[in-house]
C-alpha cells in the first residue's frame, strides 16, 4: 500500500499524452455544455463531438473495456430515448427518461474524469498546477483525491475477491452478509487510506513553505492546442444556442 500510494497514478504514455491543465479544461466543458445546453441549432454537432472525445481519449490510451463500455452504454441509452420513450406513457415513460436522459449528459462527463484521474500522476498535477500560480490549500486536497479513488478503488477489488474466496456473493442467498463484509471493510480502508495519503503527502513535504521541484515536464503541445481548439468551438456554439434560447 505505501508503494503504491508514493508511486502515483499509473500514467499511460502511449496514445494521446495531454497537459493535466488541457484535460481539467476539457472536463469542465463537457460539464458545462453537456449539462446544461440544448440539442439544436449548433448544439445539434457541438453534443456529439464532445461525447466522442473521452471515447477517442480511452481508445488512445488502450483502455479497451472503459471504451467499449461506454460505447455501449452510450448507444442503449441513446436507442431508449430515440425509440423506447416514444411508445411509451405514463410512469415508464417517466422512468425511461429520467434513467436514460441522465445517462445520456451524465456519461461523458464520467468518462472523462476517469480518464483525468487514471492518465494523470501526483506529481504531473502539481507541476500544472504550479504553473498556474494556484494556492497548496487547493492543490494539495486536490492531489490527495487523485490517489484517494484509484486506492479505494483497488482496496474494493481485494475485498471483492476475499468475499468470492468464502463464497459471499449475489448468488448464494446472504445478500446480507454480502454488504455487511463489504461495507465494513471498506470504511476502515477509506480511513486508513486517507491517513496513509495524508502521510505521504508530508513525506514529500507537499505543506512546506517553499517552492517544490519537479522532475515532470508538462506544457501544451499540437494535441493539447487541437483538443482545446475543439472545445472552443463547441463551448461558441454553446454561447450561441444560450443567446438565441435566453434572448
């Protein structure tokens, strides 16, 4: 555990290698645009491309399953609101565009963090941040939880194949003791994580009153200035659906 909490998230070199800053930014406008904006006028090109970049980002970092799963998720979610939503009535109707709507918005936002948190290291995230001049008492929290959920993450797993080990699960009936010996552990492990990554923190004196080096190297490049482009045009036909829409 403490090797792994001082190693920092597994950083995928291969594919697209993005700046921290650009995939923040890029997260925030799907956010945004996904969120809150309509589905016509440029809204109508502007919502499929940015749904496609998370899906291409995976693609480019080889992380098959997520891709596929969200490829899939996305298109039955799709397909229910396209076709299911409209033979239906009454409470199913309801259901089925409560459950899908959000699926469709939520998704891609999803998606895209996961991307954030599982190609981006501590210490590449502190080097961006670094360079954009923000306070340790944003920072700091902020580099904490990028270990904290893929920590949390593996610790899940374990328990996981501890249970199947003694043959606690779905099938057999004890859906009781299924959560009990799941929930269980994993609030001790969420606590000893977050005093474990609290001490790691420290350890590389994170809190010190002093400017920190980094051995990273992070800055903008042709695939962080096209990614960035494309946002920019989706967040301007996102102004432009707002304005017509409010004004």
């Amino acid at each position: 555990m403490p090797q792994q909490i001082l190693r920092g998230a597994v950083n995928n070199k291969g594919g697209i290698t993005l700046d921290p800053r650009t995939k923040i930014f890029v997260a925030f406008i799907l956010g945004v645009v996904l969120l809150t904006g309509g589905y016509n006028g440029g809204m109508a090109w502007a919502r499929p491309t940015l749904t496609a970049i998370p899906l291409v980002l995976l693609l480019s970092v080889r992380k098959w399953g997520a891709a596929v799963g969200y490829s899939l998720a996305f298109l039955a979610s799709y397909f229910a609101m396209t076709y299911l939503m409209p033979i239906t009535s009454g409470p199913l109707n309801f259901l089925v565009m409560i459950v899908f709507g959000i699926f469709l918005q939520f998704l891609p936002c999803i998606m895209m963090f996961y991307f954030v948190f599982s190609t981006t290291t501590v210490s590449e995230f502190m080097a961006a941040m670094e360079r954009m001049h923000l306070t340790d008492k944003i920072t700091i929290p902020m580099s904490v939880m990028f270990r904290f959920f893929p920590t949390v993450n593996e610790e899940f797993g374990d328990i996981n194949d501890a249970m199947r080990m003694r043959g606690i699960s779905f099938g057999k009936g004890n859906l009781g003791a299924m959560i009990e010996y799941r929930l269980v552990p994993m609030m001790v492990c969420s606590v000893r994580i977050g005093e474990d990554l609290a001490a790691a923190a420290l350890t590389r004196g994170l809190g010190a009153p002093v400017k920190r080096t980094n051995v990273c190297s992070v800055g903008f490049h042709i695939q962080d200035l096209i990614i960035l482009a494309v946002c920019a045009a989706c967040l301007v036909a996102f102004g432009e659906w707002y304005v017509s829409v409010h004004f």
